[in-house]
C-alpha cells in the first residue's frame, strides 16, 4: 500500500490504519474488560463479498455500537470465531468499513472527528438538526457518497435514525437497498445502553455483559414495496412493534437475574 494511497473519499490509508489500531487498542477493553461482548454469527461475515455489503443494526448509543463492531469485523476476518481475543487482527484491519452518521454529530467534538476520518459517511438528517424537528429533502449528495462507499466497501449504517428503541425505520433505508442492490446484513446489538453513555464514550456501569448477533443477508424481491422491505428490516433487527411489550417489576428483576447469570456463564 502506497504511503499516501487514498480512499474514495480522499482519505489517507496509511493514516486511517493506524487511527484503527490506535482506537481498537485504546477501546478494545471496554468490550472485553470492563465488560463482556457475547458474538454470534461471526462466521458469516466470512462469506460476505468485500463490496457492496450493507449493514443494518439498531442502535444504542452514538459510537460504542460502531467502534464494537470494527473490533467484530476485523477479528472475525482474521479467523477468530465469535470473539475478539488478541488484539493482533488490528495490526491488518479492513480498511474500506465505513458507516453512516449524522453530520451534526461527526463534527462535535475532536474525537467525533478522529472517528469520523476512520470511516464515516456523514449526512445530514431530514428530520432533526440540532435538537429540533425539521422537515426537508434528502440531498442527493448523501445518497450519492453512500453509493460511493458500497462500492468501495462495507457500510453499517442504522436505519432508525436514532438511538431510542422502538422508533420506526426511515424510508431511505429501503431507497438506498433498492438502489444500490446491496447484499444487506442485520445485526442486533444490547447491553451498549447498560453500558456507556448515550455518546458512547463515558463507561457508565461495569460488568455488563454485551451482545452482538450477525445474522444472515435478507432477501428481497425485486419489486418488492419499500413498506414490505421496512417490515422485513424491523423484524431482522428486532425493533418491529410487535417486540415491544409492558412488562411488569416483577418480570424486569427477573429478566436482570438472568441476565446477570448469562454474564458469569460467560465470564466463565
């Protein structure tokens, strides 16, 4: 790789590898550590072509989940199997990962900077900019430099737009799949909300134990209605109306007990 090889974005490789390497290293406990993250599906991300893949995932906070899944990706490439013992797969990591992120937020602050220059794809949001609600057209210059990054790569992006449960998913998920024909991965990711802040960045409680599940590419027909693609989305990544339900004090204890068991079986 030459010295000052550029990406599509006009990104440095060079500089972008060792922004990775320094990251995973700094952040690499905070998954396993302080806590724990329990993977599944790892092996598919072996299958996957090294373009044109788009990740779909809920989301809990504004870099714990992304920066989690850098670790995932990398290790499971290097051949580990649904872990990220031994840092070593950072020393080579994939280095056309990008994701998707609000503009706004990719420019607050020098650390949403740096992560931003490791592979993010800024846009801007049609429905809230700074706090408040907006209402406005998507620019093409968006749909564009995601089409870009496909091409390129593999691109994570969160379809809800927000890291509140439960919210619906945004159309231009299903514009973009059925544009760019991307072959499209769910993950559904907890435990990040337990864990950290709602930026990501501040542990918050430790010993929480975290989770990851990869599963297999949707399919979807090729006239297939963006409301029939929304659905399919929601129920792949466990957001879809239907998951939620009220449950009880009595039920909430329980369901901490056991997931606090499931932390030692693992630790274990």
């Amino acid at each position: 790789m030459g010295l000052f090889k550029k990406n599509p974005f006009g990104h440095i490789l060079f500089l972008k590898k060792w922004l990775i390497r320094i990251m995973g290293s700094m952040t690499h406990s905070r998954y396993r550590g302080f806590n724990e993250l329990q993977i599944e599906g790892s092996e598919i991300l072996r299958e996957l072509p090294d373009t044109n893949v788009l990740f779909v995932s809920n989301h809990q906070t504004y870099f714990a989940d992304v920066v989690a899944m850098f670790h995932v990706f990398n290790a499971s490439l290097s051949g580990r199997e649904d872990n990220i013992k031994n840092i070593g797969y950072l020393w080579n990591p994939k280095l056309n990962i990008y994701y998707v992120a609000a503009k706004e937020t990719m420019k607050s602050g020098m650390l949403a900077r740096i992560l931003a220059y490791a592979g993010s794809v800024s846009v801007e949001r049609t429905w809230r900019d700074k706090g408040k609600d907006v209402n406005r057209q998507v620019k093409m210059s968006d749909i564009t430099n995601i089409g870009i990054a496909l091409k390129d790569g593999w691109v994570i992006t969160f379809p809800q737009g927000t890291t509140k449960p439960w919210k619906p998913i945004r159309k231009g998920t299903a514009h973009i799949i059925k544009k760019f024909n991307p072959v499209v991965v769910p993950i559904v990711i907890d435990g990040f909300r337990r864990s950290f802040d709602k930026k990501g960045i501040r542990i918050k409680k430790r010993g929480i134990l975290q989770s990851m599940v990869i599963k297999e590419p949707l399919v979807f027909d090729e006239n297939e209605s963006v409301d029939s693609m929304i659905e399919k989305i929601e129920f792949a990544i466990e957001q879809h109306p239907s998951f939620l339900k009220v449950i009880s004090k009595e039920e909430l204890e329980a369901e901490e007990a056991l997931h606090e068991q499931r932390r030692w079986s693992y630790k274990e």
